[in-house]
C-alpha cells in the first residue's frame, strides 16, 4: 500500500457514513456552521459555514468548501452569491483568494491569529470558496488513481456537481443572482465551469443556478497569446536580453501542440539565467526568499513546469490551517488523520491530465450569449501579465464601446479600463498577480463595479 496515499484513502469512512444518512437541508446547514475560528476578532456579525460535499459517489470524490456571508447589517439575503477559484492547477482557493486575498480575515504572522480584511469582497457579495478538484487542500478523492489523471474537463464537471448539490444544501441561494470569479490558471476554470452552467441551463425559464457571468483576473486564456505576451513583459520590463527575447519568439512558436519543444525549453533555461532575484509574481516588490525564478513561475501557464515560489503569506496560511483546532473548527479533516495541509498540491498539478490551448471559443460563445464578462489584470505581473491578457482580448476582435481611459480612485489613477461590446477589460497599477493581495481598495472598486455592471470610476 501507498501510505503517501493515506490523507486521500482516510476520508474514506466520512464518504461511506454520509451515503446513509438522511437530513433536511437546515440541519445539513447547521452541521456545516463555524461557531468561531480560532483567533478569528469577536463579534464579526456575519454567518460562516464550511464543510464537504461529494461530487461523485463512486469514485468517492468530495470538495471541501468555504461559505462567507455578506454582514447582517448589508442584507445578504438580497446580495448575489459569487464562487471564487483559485489555479495552479493544484492551489488552494482557501489558501489564496480566502486567506490573503478577497476573505474576511487575513492571517498575522504567528500564524495563530487573524484580523479583518477591511477591503473584504463578501461586504458585496456572499462568497464561496471551493477547493478545486480533489486532491487540492481539504479536498479529497477515495480513489487514489484521481490524484494522477485531474484535468480541465473533470474539474469543470465536479465543480458544477458541486454546486447543484451545495444548492440542495442551501436552498436560500436557489435562483440568487450568481457569479464566478477567479484568477491565474482560474482562466481555465471559470469559462469553462461557466460554459457548462450555461449549457445545463438552456431552456429552462427559471434555473436554480441564475447565472449572469464572470470575473478573472491575470487569467491563463490562449496559449499562443500567452506566450508571446509574456516574452514581451519580460523584454520590456528589462527582466531578459534582447538575444534571449529574439530566441523565445522564435523557439516557443509552438503551434498546434500543447507542450513547450526542446528548444523552447533551451530558451527558457536561459531566461531562467538572467531574472535575478525578483518576485516574478510582483516585480517591483521584495520577495519573500531567494526562489523565485521566471522559468519557475510559468507553471501558472503551463501545468508540467516546476512552481518554486512560496511568498510569505503563504507561510501563514500554512501554519493556520495545520492547527488541529482550526480544522475542527472548519469542519475539515474529520477523520483526525495527521497529515500536512498545503497550499498547492505536489501531486495534481504536476500530472495534469487536458488543458486546452485556448478559452477564447468560450469566450465568444458566452458574449454572444450575453453574459457579463469582465477581465482584470495586476500590471506588475510577470507570470500571467497585461500584455499577455491584452493580446488574447485583441484576438477576439470585439468592437469598442469605451476607448481605453484611466479610472481613478481619490483622484489617483488607479489603472486604466476598456469596455468591448459583451467585455470588460480592467488594469490595475501596481499589483502583481494576486490583485486584492497587493491593491485591496481598488480590487474592492473593480469588484463592485462589476456587480453593478458600471464602467471604472473616471
């Protein structure tokens, strides 16, 4: 036996006593409520739940949740209800857009405590957070082999089992205005779980799932696009030579296939050389250790490249989440079994299994369909950055309904915006690639903008 395999198999008997017994969705509800997290400041005044629900009963598949009410003094009976998802493929969406980024609470450096997010996007909007697929964080699967053969497809089909049986749950958000959000390789996860909510929901007059449309930011879209993007940044930001920028354009014209050829690899080992030590994630600020590398960081692109960077939030996450408290208290690991919980996965992203060369079909399908489509991108980012999410917007050939205009936030600049007929388009000075980690009060502006279907602040 595999005992590496035992955080998976262990959620086994969990699995077996849930499919046999019998509860209304209420009591499901209150079995699932977070009386207090550890640390967490008193008095908070809005409701919490987290806790599991199975995607697939044979495999054993369940997803480990997140739900953070809008305050009761904000109506969150009347407010939409957003799923955020984290990328990687393999990273957690509680370790990243719930603990450092969009949540309720931010985690202090003792990794024991936390403090309020006072930029916090659930005084918007309910927020669910999903860890995405199994495998990933408190997320788990009783057949090991599921661990070694997650993909695109499989991803988006537990994410939408997921979300017609956490509604059963939930009733209360039944027909609720409804939206996803996410960023980096989320790129590929949010259109194409929209895409599928989109498909199920043809025909019918009133669906359970009211869907309107999503959110993604410094988001994976076209792999050509991508590439070619991303080489540019790094040339003008003065990252890489100009030998180095003419050879990646040239080796890294990939065509059809989905991996990156010898020669490209050759190219990027020698990017690789010239980097320095920079946080390719935020390259105007200190990183957290001496990891950091471009080639590295491509594996928020590319599935089969190494992540090496670990910031220090992450830190932080990692040791709250590893309390044995805070997992009773979330209602995670149930069975007890002592084992690491980390932020990414070592395993599921490094066996990715399909990932399509491109979203932009998708995206054509779902503006013609007239949902609201809005993309965000942290303009110091050199992993996933603007140029790279400004080539894959040009290409779909949308005409412009807003010219390109700063947007301003107290009288500053807070990034410049377009609006496309059926897209927005939203850059953020500043920030790198998680948005509401380096810039909060304008991720909170940009977040409320798109609720509101109303062009940036100008």
């Amino acid at each position: 036996m595999d005992f590496s395999l035992l955080p998976v198999l262990g959620f086994a008997f969990l699995l077996l006593d849930s499919c046999f017994c019998f509860s209304s969705p209420l009591q499901d509800q209150e079995r699932d409520r977070i009386i207090q997290l550890p640390g967490q400041p008193n008095n908070v005044g809005f409701s919490q739940y987290s806790g599991y629900v199975t995607v697939n009963q044979q495999a054993g598949r369940a997803l480990f949740y997140w739900l953070v009410e809008a305050p009761a003094n904000r109506r969150p009976e009347s407010r939409p209800l957003v799923l955020w998802l984290n990328g990687g493929p393999g990273c957690s969406s509680v370790a990243y857009g719930a603990a450092e980024e969009i949540g309720p609470f931010h985690i202090r450096s003792d990794g024991k405590t936390l403090f309020l997010n006072p930029y916090a996007w659930n005084n918007l909007a309910n927020l669910l957070f999903l860890e995405s697929p199994a495998g990933v964080g408190f997320s788990y699967s009783n057949t090991s082999s599921d661990l070694y053969t997650a993909g695109d497809q499989r991803t988006a089909e537990d994410a939408y089992a997921f979300l017609v049986n956490w509604i059963e749950r939930f009733p209360q958000y039944k027909h609720r205005d409804f939206y996803i959000a996410g960023e980096s390789y989320a790129g590929h996860y949010v259109p194409q779980l929209s895409k599928l909510v989109y498909e199920k929901n043809k025909g019918i007059q009133n669906p359970f799932i009211n869907f309107k449309g999503f959110l993604v930011g410094n988001a994976v879209t076209d792999d050509y696009h991508d590439y070619v993007g991303t080489f540019e940044y790094w040339w003008t930001h003065g990252l890489i030579s100009d030998a180095t920028y003419r050879n990646l354009r040239v080796a890294c014209e990939f065509g059809s296939s989905q991996h990156p050829s010898v020669a490209c690899i050759k190219a990027l080992d020698a990017a690789d050389k010239e980097d320095g030590d920079i946080d390719p994630y935020s390259i105007f600020t200190r990183p957290c250790n001496n990891t950091a590398s471009l080639r590295h960081n491509l594996r928020g692109h590319y599935p089969w490249m190494t992540r090496a960077y670990d910031p220090c939030t992450e830190r932080y996450s990692t040791m709250y989440f590893n309390q044995p408290e805070v997992q009773k208290s979330l209602h995670a690991n149930v069975t007890g079994i002592s084992y690491p919980w980390k932020t990414c996965s070592d395993i599921v992203g490094d066996y990715w299994a399909d990932s399509p060369l491109s979203m932009l079909p998708i995206y054509q399908e779902l503006i013609a369909a007239g949902l609201r489509i809005w993309v965000f991108s942290g303009d110091t980012d050199a992993v996933v950055p603007v140029t790279a999410t400004r080539y894959s917007i040009d290409a779909l050939k949308l005409p412009t309904v807003i010219n390109w205009y700063p947007w301003y936030d107290n009288g500053k600049v807070g990034g410049w915006s377009q609006v496309y007929k059926g897209l927005t388009f939203v850059t953020v000075t500043g920030a790198g690639h998680e948005v509401p980690l380096h810039r909060p009060r304008e991720a909170f502006i940009l977040f409320k903008s798109f609720l509101e279907n109303k062009p940036m602040p100008s």
